[in-house]
C-alpha cells in the first residue's frame, strides 16, 4: 500500500510503526474471510482491510477521528486472526493500537461512553474494587431488565453466581518445588482473574511446584495493562506495564528467573510485547529483558512435561477452546492440546477454531450485541462436539462460554494438576478447593 506521510509526521516512532505496517498490506483480502466481524456484520469497513483503510486516510491527514471511523475501529475484537491469515506479515496489533491512542487523544465521545469507558479503566484491573464492582452487580441483577443500555445489563450479566473468596496464594512469596529445582519461574498473577476465578492461579502454582518450579509471586506486580492498552489509554496502561517490569526484573537480578509464566492468553500477548511498548523510553531495555522471558504457561508445562500417555482421573473427553490470543496473538496452536492429551484426555475441537467467542477484553461490556452472535456460534459448535468438560487457556473466555452453557468450563492447567495428583476442578465437582501449597519461608 502506498503512503504519503510527511517526514514530520514520520519523526513520530508511532506513526514511523504505523507507516511500516500499512505499506506491507496489498489489499488481497484474505483477513476478511477470518475476520468475526465482518462474517457477522457483513460491512467491508467492520474488516481488518477496511479498517485499514480508515486508520491510514486518519492517520495519514492528522485529521480528527469522526463517528464512523471510531465506530468501526471500536468495533475489532483485536482477536488478531487476520495477522495468522495475512500472507504478507501485515502487523495489524500495533496499527490498530496506535489508532485507537489517537483516538482516545483527539475524539470527544458521548458522555455515557466516556463514563462507562471511565469505569471500566478504574475497576477492571484492580481486583477489590472488582469484586466490589461483582457484589453490587449481583444485587443489582433482579433489575436488569430496567436498564436501558445494553452494555450495562452485559456488565451486571458478567457477575458469577459466587463470587470466590481471596486467595492467599496471590500475595507476594515463593513457593517451593516439590524436588530436585528444575525452574525459578515468577507468576503473573493478574488483576480480574483474582476476582473471577481464583482456582487458576492456584492449580497453576501446585502443578509447576510438583514439576520443580519455585514459583515466586513478584512484590510489586499486578495488572499487565491490556484492559486499558486496548482502550487507547496508552498512559495508564504503560504505568500498568512499568511497574511489572520493575517487579519483575528486580526478581531476575536477585535470583534470576527462568520464565515470567502467564496463565491468561490475553495478558501473555501484551506482556510479550513490552518490549515494542517501551522501546523509544528509559524502560526499553528491561521491558526488552521481560518480554524475552515471558512465556504461556503451556510453554513452560511442556519443557517440564512427564508422564507420557498416563490415565486420567476419569475418562472425559475434553472440547478445547483456543483462545485468540494465544493462537493468533502468541501463535501457540498445539501445547494445550498435546499436553491435554499426553495426560490422557480425550480431546476435541469446535467446527471454525479460528472464531472468536466475543469476549476480547472489554469487547463484551462495550460491543454487548456483537459479542452475543459471537458467543452463541461458539457455544452452539463447542456442545456439538459433546463433551465433558471444556476447557481454554484465558478467563475472558471461560467467562463468556460459561455463561452461555451449562456444560462445566475449567482452565486447562487445572485439568493438568488433577491429572498429576491435585484436586478435581471446583467447577466440575462443586467441592470447595484444598489450599496445599508449600511456600519457601
């Protein structure tokens, strides 16, 4: 594609990215036959190439966002399949992230976007005000129906029918391995999931502890900025990010770390691309040191893989959900499933694995209408299988499937620690977890 930035405007690295990236698309199409969007809505601009093309007629004449534009920009998933489909390595993360930083910049919304967008980037990564945000949902539940915005109705639907008590386990420490050490691995614990779902990081913990991993929960470290990344928020999200690095990198120049393990997709994309966030600033080098290191916890579980061919605790057949964003975003496509496998699962795949479900972050509070179609395809093909128990690998999909089925939906870390000796997974057992986990005094 042919540009026509001015070498001003190209003295901006964001702009100079995004010059890169547009130049490298021939407009041949082939994101529009993955793209969610556009197989739902059936407009080109709800199309990566579409959109595209707004992105660079803004950019490109420093004009001010108009409706249009920011409506079809609003309306990507990021789920990123148009980057696993593109045949000319088009690096359409970083162009739509830049695009919707200048929007946040420069466009003025309506009042009720700009308050619910507001909400949003002050509750969602911060897990008591997240779980206080949960409880007045839940109260607020039986009145729904009067709500005449549909974005917050989706926002009262999201709380779970319990919300699960703290977990210790998610506080600073270290946690010792079981054995001989074989990794010193620090665990990004996360923001939302603590509040949503608090079995993960636990099973994540006891898993890599069993397989000789000290396992360290970093001072300091919390939410990965994505949510408020995704938002255009750049200056939040990149304080977000600063003070992981800072955490993170104090713990490898302690005692080193073998791998930053990452056990929701979503965040794992953004941390792994620290080091393109930070590369024109004072943190560039050690955010450069982080993203090297960062690593999907199915990464890391298959260096530390045994056990081939065991039994499983019960023979279930599992659906596996690939999230977007470990597929697309991190192009793992295979750990999961091998792993579930090698632990002696039964695994299935949905009809148009590549689709997103429709959660994507804030997707499904914000793009309420959209998000639904996109949840009841993916629902309708993952039950078609028939299985036991689902499984994925990010909390904003085992959210949004789980509330659509009422097929038991678990991460897939905690059907590898219960095939290893841990728990059944609560929410396939309804049984309260066992806190077991040794820690390093």
């Amino acid at each position: 594609m042919q540009t026509t930035f001015t070498p001003e405007q190209l003295a901006d690295p964001a702009t100079q990215r995004s010059n890169e990236i547009l130049r490298a698309c021939v407009h041949c199409g082939f994101c529009t036959a993955t793209c969610p969007t556009y197989q739902v809505l059936g407009d080109e601009l709800d199309s990566p190439r579409g959109r595209i093309y707004l992105i660079k007629d803004m950019l490109e004449n420093n004009r001010e966002p108009d409706e249009k534009t920011v409506k079809h920009i609003d309306r990507c998933l990021s789920c990123l399949a148009c980057m696993t489909t593109c045949p000319s390595g088009v690096h359409y993360m970083h162009l739509v992230d830049h695009a919707r930083a200048y929007i946040e910049d420069r466009y003025k919304r309506p009042f009720t976007d700009r308050a619910l967008r507001w909400v949003l980037a002050r509750v969602l990564p911060y897990p008591m005000r997240f779980r206080v945000a949960l409880l007045g949902a839940k109260m607020a539940r039986p009145f729904a129906w009067m709500m005449p915005d549909a974005r917050l109705r989706a926002m009262i639907a999201m709380a779970p029918k319990v919300i699960p008590p703290v977990s210790r386990n998610d506080d600073p420490q270290s946690f010792a391995p079981q054995g001989p050490a074989k990794k010193r691995v620090a665990l990004m614990t996360g923001c939302a999931q603590k509040a949503l779902n608090t079995d993960i990081n636990d099973a994540t913990i006891r898993l890599l502890t069993r397989l000789g991993c000290e396992v360290v929960v970093a001072e300091g470290a919390g939410c990965c900025g994505a949510l408020t990344h995704h938002m255009g928020k750049a200056d939040e999200s990149h304080a977000t990010a600063a003070r992981n690095i800072t955490a993170w990198c104090a713990e490898m120049d302690s005692k080193g770390l073998d791998a930053i393990v990452i056990n929701t997709s979503g965040c794992g994309t953004t941390i792994k691309d620290y080091g393109h966030m930070f590369r024109n600033g004072p943190l560039a080098e050690d955010a450069a040191r982080v993203s090297a290191i960062a690593r999907d916890v199915s990464e890391v579980l298959i260096d530390l893989r045994e056990g081939e061919g065991s039994a499983p605790p019960e023979p279930l057949t599992v659906a596996y959900h690939a999230a977007c964003s470990l597929q697309h975003g991190q192009q793992i496509k295979t750990f999961p499933k091998d792993l579930l496998r090698s632990a002696g699962f039964t695994v299935v795949e949905p009809s148009d694995p590549h689709l997103c479900c429709g959660s994507a972050g804030t997707y499904n509070l914000m793009q309420p209408e959209i998000s639904a179609q996109l949840k009841t395809r993916k629902v309708k093909t993952l039950e078609a299988r028939k299985p036991d128990v689902i499984a994925a690998g990010n909390i904003g999909c085992m959210m949004q499937i789980g509330s659509a089925t009422g097929i038991p939906i678990v991460h897939t870390v905690e059907l590898l620690d219960w095939a290893t000796g841990g728990p059944k997974p609560p929410a396939m057992s309804g049984n309260p977890q066992v806190d077991a986990i040794p820690r390093l005094k």
